[in-house]
C-alpha cells in the first residue's frame, strides 16, 4: 500500500500537504486547534459572548480523512472553534466510524449526532428533488455546478430537509463520477453493455446504467473494495480522489473519463440540535460550513488533475471520453431523465438547466 504526497497551491493561507491514502481515515475522532487564519464566509464575525455556549458537535462521514472532504471537515472544525471562541468544539469521526451515510443521518434526525455531509444521491428517498442532480451530463465543469447550487434551485431543496428533521447549511463537491472496471475500457455507449456496476441506491443511477447495457449492482459503500477484488462486481464508478483514496486502482486496470454525473456533498445538521442553537451559534455554524465548503471545492479541482496523473502513474489505463461518446449516451438515456424530471417537477429541472444556461452564456 503506498501513500503519496501533494503539495497543492490554493488559494487560502492554509496548510497546503495533502495526503491521500486508503488507510489514512482513522476511526477515532478529533478535536481541532482554532485556525489562525481567518477567511469567513461573511464579512463579520459573530461575537461569541454569552448567546454562545460550551458545546461539543460530533461530525462524522463515510470517507477518510485524507479524502478533499476529511480535509474540509477538519477546517470546518478549527472555523467553530475560532469563530466561538473556543467554546464549541467538533468532534471529527471519519471512514464511517459512526455508520454509512444512511445510518448517520438518521443519527441527525433522532438527535443522536450533530453534523453529517453525504452526497445528494442517497438522499433523494427523502426529498426527490435531490434526483435532479444525478442526472448525467448537466454540467461540464465545476464553476456551472456552483451556480446552480449555491443559488434559488439549491436553496429550493435545501428547504425541503426540515421536515425530515435535518438543515442543510451548504454544498460541498464530490465531484465528477467516473467509471472503473477490470475488463476492458469504456469508450462509447456499447462498452457497458454487460457490465455488472456497483451503484448507490439509486433509482436514477439505477435506471441509467440499465438504459446503457450495463447491470447496475447497488451496495454499501464500505463493501466496494472487497467486492471489486472478489470479482463480484466488474466495475463501479466515483469522483477520482474517491477512488485513489480508496485504492480502487489496486483492482482495477480500466479508468474511463466519462464525467457523467456530478455528485454535491450535502452539509446536514440535525434539526433537533439546530433548533437548541441561538442565532449567533447557528451564524457560526453556517459561515463554517459554507467557508470550508470553499475550501473543499478547491482542493478537490486542485487535487483531481494530478489524481488521474498519480492513477496513470499507479498502472491504470485511463481514457478519455469523446463529446460525440457522451452526447450518444446522453441520447440513450433522455427516457429517463423525462420520466424523472415528471416526477422531480418539471419547473425546478428547467429553473436547473437555465440556470446553467446562464453560466455558459456569460
């Protein structure tokens, strides 16, 4: 198992050594120094006086803490220590120490813990409007992802989480999903028939994959690896520090840039906590999120060129994707998307799509 280093020039006056590795998540947890440098989200900070109280918020997610978002998560924490002057602190949990993401948030909504950031995807059984984003070729880079995002239409589905008993305070990046597999590389549509591809619980994953050919297989997250080696499933497909992280190149040959789907993280709070928090603590906790929200989107665009690099480095044989390839795919796939956008609201898919319209036409 070899561990590798990056130096990333960002633009915060952070730290900048970044490791990934497989066995870097630690199970335990960790209570962060407050940062010394100071980048908030608003331009003021909130005065931590007596409307700020000792609290201890336990954060936890499915990935290590060497992945771009165990990064973040640890910034996240040194912003609430600084911001309230020490007198919250989180506790950091990584590689689904504390559970999968299901399990952590349903965590969140019966109070047992403060703070998870899963990807969207696995949250669209909750609030269907998450399934808009996990439709394939919507954006072509990150800056189209952030409009949408950060704008009304995020904001529209953040809203819908407070009756789940959750509050979304911001979205963090995933990334661009590609394909791995051990049998041959994926170059147009045709490749993927026959294919036996671990998903997420999904239903519009799901369905996409089978309108390609392939036999999607949904799985737990933490069984990917041995079910990669094992040859129970011939491929599966992640953002690529996901995959380096999780040595997925260890047993597999076959990296295909397909960038079909871009995958938020979504930053939740239990509601039952947020709901014991004063304005100025739940001002902390917002500006937090949303300052180390940037911060992992950074690292992850700056990690993720070098990522294929390191992965071509590592033995794998990475392809590119041809424009005529996905616009073939994406022809293949319009059934589908028609039928979920019916049921996502068809006014919120197209509020989605103009927005990145926008962004393209600037």
């Amino acid at each position: 198992m070899k561990k590798w280093v990056k130096n990333l020039a960002i633009s915060l006056t952070v730290p900048s050594l970044l490791v990934l590795s497989a066995c870097g998540g630690g199970g335990g947890n960790e209570q962060t120094e407050p940062a010394k440098d100071n980048n908030s989200a608003s331009t003021e900070q909130p005065a931590a006086g007596n409307d700020v109280q000792e609290r201890t918020i336990k954060a936890g997610i499915g990935l290590n803490e060497d992945h771009p978002q165990g990064i973040a998560l640890k910034k996240f924490a040194e912003l609430v220590s600084e911001k309230s002057g020490g007198k919250m602190k989180v506790q950091t949990f990584f590689a689904a120490t504390l559970g999968d993401d299901q399990k952590m948030t349903e965590a969140l909504q019966g109070g047992l813990q403060e703070v998870t950031i899963p990807s969207t995807s696995p949250l669209v059984g909750m609030v269907k409007e998450f399934g808009m984003f996990d439709f394939p070729f919507i954006f072509n880079n990150g800056e189209e992802a952030d409009a949408v995002l950060d704008g009304p239409v995020g904001q529209k589905v953040l809203d819908k989480l407070p009756e789940h008993g959750l509050v979304g305070l911001a979205y963090w990046e995933n990334g661009f999903r590609n394909l791995t597999n051990s049998k041959h590389p994926v170059e147009t549509a045709k490749d993927f028939q026959g294919l036996k591809i671990r998903t997420m619980q999904n239903a519009v994953h799901l369905e996409v994959f089978q309108k390609l050919g392939a036999n999607p297989t949904p799985m737990a997250f933490s069984e990917v690896f041995t079910a990669l080696e094992s040859k129970t499933v011939d491929g599966q497909e992640n953002p690529l520090a996901t995959i380096e992280s999780n040595k997925f190149n260890e047993v597999q040959p076959y990296l295909s840039m397909t960038n079909h789907v871009y995958t938020p993280f979504v930053f939740l709070v239990s509601k039952k906590f947020w709901d014991q928090l004063s304005d100025t603590e739940k001002q902390i906790m917002k500006d937090s999120a949303v300052e180390a929200g940037k911060y992992n989107r950074e690292v992850n665009r700056e990690v993720n060129e070098k990522t294929k690099e390191s992965l071509k480095a590592a033995g794998m044989q990475v392809n590119e994707v041809s424009d005529e390839a996905k616009a073939e795919m994406n022809e293949m796939i319009k059934p589908v998307i028609e039928k979920f956008s019916k049921d996502i609201g068809e006014d919120l898919v197209k509020e989605m799509y103009a927005e990145v319209e926008k962004v393209r036409n600037k």
